[in-house]
C-alpha cells in the first residue's frame, strides 16, 4: 500500500488517494489460530482482484466481530450492518436499494480503499445479492443463480459434495455450469452465471424448481423443504437467496468461525476428492497463486468495466 507509516498497532495509508487510519492491527480476530486484524487486512489486500470482481456493484451487508470471533465454544459477538452510518467515508461508494418500508444506503466493495476499510471495521463477512447496480443505482435482474447446499445433522462436506455433483448435471441440463464455492461454514455454495434477462423472481422459480427435483430424484439425500426437522443425513438445497433481497457470503469473504475459513471457490476436480475441507485464508492465497480464480466464469474476473454508483471522493 502507498504512503504507510505508523507503528505495528497502528498504520496511516493511502490507498488510490484515499487516507485511512489502520488501528489495532495487533489484535487477535480468531484466537484458535493467533490470527490478527494485521492478518486479515493482508488477505483482504492480496485477495482484492478476485472478491472485489465478485462483489463488484453489489449492496454489502457487514457482518463485524470487533472483538475477534471468539471460540467454537464460546463465540464472540457479532454486529450486522446494512445501512452506512455517519462517520462512513464520502468516497466510499454506495447506493440505495428500496426495502418494501424503507431504504438503506449500503457501500459497494468497488475497490481495495473500500475494502480495506471494511477490514478496518472488523468486517469479516461480506453478503451480496445475485444482481447488481447500474451506474445510475438502478438495481439489474440477478446475473447469476446460487444454490446453497447446507448439511443436516449427520451428513457433511461429501454429502454436499454428492449433491452438488446431482445440481451440476441438473443445471447443465437447463445450459448453465456452475462453479462450485466452499462455504467456509458447513457446505457448499454453486453459482451460475445468468445473461441478465430473467427477474430475481424468476430465477428464484427455477432455482425452486430445481431443489424439488433434486429431492424427488434423491429422496435419501436431498431436502428442498426449510423445516430442520426433515434435514437429518440429508443436504438442504436452499434456493431462497436468489430472492432480490436476500444475500449470500461474498466469495473470498473471511467467515466469522472459529478459524479464518473463507468461501472459497473450488474446481471439480477437488470436490470429487474424499479430502475435501474448508479452506482457510493462507490456503485460498497459495492457491490463487498457483491455479488462478476459478470463479472468473461466473464473475468475469475483472471488476474494472462495470462499476457501479458511487463517489470516489
């Protein structure tokens, strides 16, 4: 970063013009692995390309463990932000979405200042919605589908695994190939890129659609029913979060466990491994740097053409 100078607690930097103030860096974020809020704002830093192009013109709802995210057994609190507040810088980029009785203003992780500062606020999760802005802050239909496969007590990673191999073949079947994400929780997420012609109402039929077959075909295995009841060895496929006020975790976001997992898009080829785990975010940079970004098919992997509203100060 440009212009740092400061103390291993506390750095002043300017990033593409803009100054901010990096305080605390010695504090412990995820006390089971030592990991530091100087920890997090490198692999923010290093990852910026491939989460800013995934979250790019989209509304981002904050989740923040200013006081690290404690133990598994012993969890730390968590504040959820949606609308930006006063003290938010003017060259943050932001816009407004309409709620059915209100409006929020919510910042755009546009670029590597933003981001940054994010860090700075013990942002760990980053959730967007499927659709974007367009540069006149008028929301676009969703450009792309998620299923978010999530295991019942008694089934795992290799569940979602199998199940998210059954939704690939399913949704190659209606002309798209999705990419496969880690969650960085329990599961798996898998993404689709859409050309943008469908409502986020639409998609969220198809996405229904979809889950109920996946239950009907793999009665044993699948559940597309939200109750927890039915969930038991089984993998929900949830298709709710393809709604246009519904958000998933960003991938590349950190995830407020009790270690530093990310949602982590992956290749095929590693899920059909019996190895298979979450990642964290020492891992997803060697791997960054050794494969690329898988999930460049879904996002474009370039964020630089399509902003979205916003003022850069």
């Amino acid at each position: 970063m440009a212009g740092t100078r400061g103390t291993a607690k506390r750095q002043d930097v300017t990033i593409d013009g803009h100054r901010l103030t990096l305080t605390n860096l010695d504090k412990v974020l995820y006390p089971e692995t030592g990991t530091t809020k100087a920890d997090v704002l490198d692999y923010y830093e290093q990852a910026a390309p491939y989460l800013i192009a995934a979250a790019h013109g989209r509304p981002a709802t904050r989740k923040r463990w200013v006081n690290g995210v404690g133990t598994a057994s012993k969890p730390g609190p968590m504040f959820f932000q949606k609308n930006l507040d006063d003290a938010t810088p003017d060259w943050v980029p932001r816009a407004t979405q309409q709620h059915k009785d209100h409006a929020n203003d919510y910042p755009l992780v546009d670029d590597l200042a933003t981001l940054m500062w994010l860090g700075q606020l013990a942002t760990l999760e980053i959730h967007v919605p499927q659709w974007r802005f367009d540069p006149r802050g008028t929301p676009l239909n969703p450009d792309r589908l998620v299923l978010d496969l999530d295991p019942g007590e008694g089934a795992g990673l290799v569940e979602c695994a199998e199940v998210a191999r059954l939704a690939r073949t399913a949704l190659a079947g209606r002309g798209m190939e999705p990419v496969p994400v880690t969650s960085g929780s329990k599961g798996i997420h898998l993404y689709a890129a859409l050309d943008g012609t469908r409502t986020s109402g639409e998609v969220s039929d198809v996405a229904h659609e979809l889950a109920r077959s996946l239950e009907s075909d793999h009665a044993g295995l699948v559940v597309s029913l939200m109750r927890k009841d039915l969930r038991r060895g089984k993998v929900f496929v949830d298709w709710s979060q393809n709604s246009a006020n519904k958000t998933t975790v960003a991938p590349y976001s950190l995830r407020g466990r009790a270690r530093p997992w990310v949602a982590a898009p992956r290749t095929w080829r590693e899920l059909a491994s019996p190895a298979l785990a979450q990642l964290d975010y020492k891992e997803v940079l060697r791997r960054l740097a050794r494969r690329g970004d898988p999930f460049a098919a879904v996002s474009g992997g370039a964020p630089g053409g399509q902003a979205g509203p916003g003022r850069s100060g």
